[in-house]
C-alpha cells in the first residue's frame, strides 16, 4: 500500500492511495469523488488493466462522465429533478439546461472531496459529509465507501450512510469495464440474471413499467456479445432476479472478453443495475498510458435501486430515515 499526492480541488489535498491482494490485484483509488482510478488483475497473459481512468484532477473536473465515481446523493435519474418525501415536495439542483437530475446533480458526491478515513495494504476508506439541503436533498447525511481487494481477485465495495432526517439515497460504483484493452467493448460477452427491465422515455426516465426482456433485444439471460446487429445501444436498468447467496450478496452479471478469456463476475444486495455501454463517450484528453476512450471503450454495470424510484411507489424503496443504515456492497470477481 502507498499514498501520493494528486492535485488539489476545492481547497483539499487529492491523494491516490494503492491498494493490492497477494496474488496480484492493483487497484488505485482516489478522495476525488471516491474515484476507482485505476484497476489491474491478473490473467493468462500476465496483468491486465480493466477500468478507464484519467490522468488529473483537472481531467476529472472537466472531462470525466463519473469514469470510476461514487455518485450520490441519488445515483441515475430523477424526473424533473423533484420528488415528495412524507408529504413535502424537493426540488434538486440540476445541471444548467437540463431537465432532470443525474447522480446527484451538478455537484453530486462523484464530484468533489471524500475525506480518507483509514487504509492499509488491501483496503481503503472514504468518508464524506453532506449537509441538509446539500444539492436539494433533506437531512445531513454522512457517507462511507470502503474499498476491498479480496484474494486473490475480487474487488469488494462497501457503501453505507445514515442521515439525521428521511431522506433517500442511491449510491453506485460507476467504473467502466474494459477487460482486453481493445479499442471498444463490442465483442465481450455479457450475461445479466434478469428476467425484466425498465423501459425508459427519450430522456431516459423509466415510464413506469416494468417490462419481460423474453425476446426482445433486452434478454442477455444467456452470453452473448453486447454488439447489436440492429444498431440498438444501451443505457438501461434491469431487474435483478437471483437470490442472495449466504454472504447475502446476489449473482448480478458476468463479463467474459473473447480475447483474453478474463471474466467478471458481479454480485450484489442492490435490486437492478444499469448497463450502459458508453456508445456517446468519446473523451478529449488522453486516458491511463495515453488510451483514447471514444465509443464503447469501456461499459458500466451499475448496482444501484432503479432510476426514478423516488417517483414510482412500485419501484424499490430509496427511503433512508433516521433510525436506519443504507447498506450497499457488491463484489467484482476477475477469474480466467
């Protein structure tokens, strides 16, 4: 484990802490947004870096689409950036021009300083205070992310919170996956344990029902590659529907490259993800080791409650109160 120094934003001291599991998993994490920065494992053909990341603070602050953030207060979508909580109407921040607001609004948590509260040789922990009326959302709320590489491959995170009033909560890992470092995403398989997902409007604001992906373009019950022969992209929550195993954690997806042969296996306590897989990004500065991330460079599956909840009373509960812990962990397992 080692600490260095990264930039400054905000008025605080940015660090990159190094964390790694005996067999040889690196990963590097930043208090910026509680950012996975960097991510290597090992495979057949020797170490292998299998997340996006970039090269600044600055980067981070102008360019990044939340490569590797913790984004809150809510992660995904809200309509129109309010919702009503007992009774009493919020309205959020939302990015200028926009309609509706996206992980928390324009100073979500995956855009600003995380206080490091702890780490050693195979974890770190992030801490970061919200306010009441931080970004709209009521109560003040405090958050930790806990990064742990379990062996020998097995990137575990912790995602917990508690808050002095009813509020609501979603809290995500947002990385972007590539595992052979090819030039885009399109020929890795994908296989996700639902039966249904969430249709969406134009803007991307689920319509409210919940939709059986059996012969649709949605069903990737079975692998197969996420390239699409009619052209369709994605940025969509599916339904989760396997069961918590013993350590309460439920198989969510598996990521397979043809190339390498490296896997990802996702478990987690959320109910959906979101796979998203970057068909509009196409990043203006240079990533890790000079990589350009246009289209499809890397996909994101995204453990989190469905976009929109606070809005939906059929959709899970987001409700955080008092009395209550928000409790979230999910582990990434890379295996070949």
């Amino acid at each position: 484990m080692n600490i260095r120094a990264f930039g400054e934003a905000e008025g605080a001291a940015i660090v990159e802490i190094t964390i790694a599991s005996k067999a040889g998993a690196v990963a590097k994490i930043l208090n910026w947004g509680a950012v996975l920065r960097d991510l290597v494992v090992p495979s057949r053909n020797g170490p292998q870096r299998v997340t996006l990341g970039l090269n600044s603070v600055a980067d981070y602050q102008a360019h990044s689409p939340s490569f590797g953030a913790v984004p809150g207060r809510f992660a995904n979508r809200i309509a129109n950036g309010r919702f009503t909580l007992d009774g009493v109407e919020y309205q959020l921040d939302r990015k200028p021009g926009e309609k509706h607001t996206l992980h928390g609004g324009p100073h979500g948590y995956g855009k600003r300083p995380w206080r490091v509260a702890g780490h050693d040789e195979s974890s770190a922990t992030l801490t970061l205070h919200s306010p009441d009326g931080d970004g709209g959302f009521p109560g003040a709320l405090d958050a930790t992310c806990v990064y742990r590489l379990e062996e020998p491959s097995t990137l575990r995170v912790e995602l917990t919170a508690v808050s002095d009033r009813p509020t609501i909560v979603n809290l995500t890992q947002h990385a972007y996956f590539n595992l052979d470092g090819s030039p885009d995403i399109l020929d890795h398989e994908l296989m996700l344990n639902a039966d249904f997902y969430t249709p969406t409007d134009e803007d991307l604001i689920p319509t409210g029902e919940i939709r059986a992906v059996a012969g649709s373009a949605y069903d990737f019950r079975a692998p197969r590659a996420v390239r699409n022969a009619a052209g369709r992209t994605y940025d969509t929550n599916f339904v989760l529907s396997a069961r918590p195993g013993v350590d309460g954690l439920a198989p969510a997806a598996r990521l397979r490259s043809l190339k390498n042969g490296l896997c990802m296996d996702l478990s987690t306590t959320e109910p959906g993800v979101q796979f998203y897989d970057a068909a509009k990004l196409d990043c203006p500065v240079p990533g890790l080791d000079g990589a350009h991330y246009g289209p499809h460079a890397g996909l994101c599956l995204e453990p989190q409650v469905y976009p929109d909840s606070p809005n939906r009373r059929h959709f899970p509960d987001c409700v955080l109160r008092p009395d209550e812990e928000y409790r979230h962990i999910s582990a990434f397992r890379f295996y070949y």
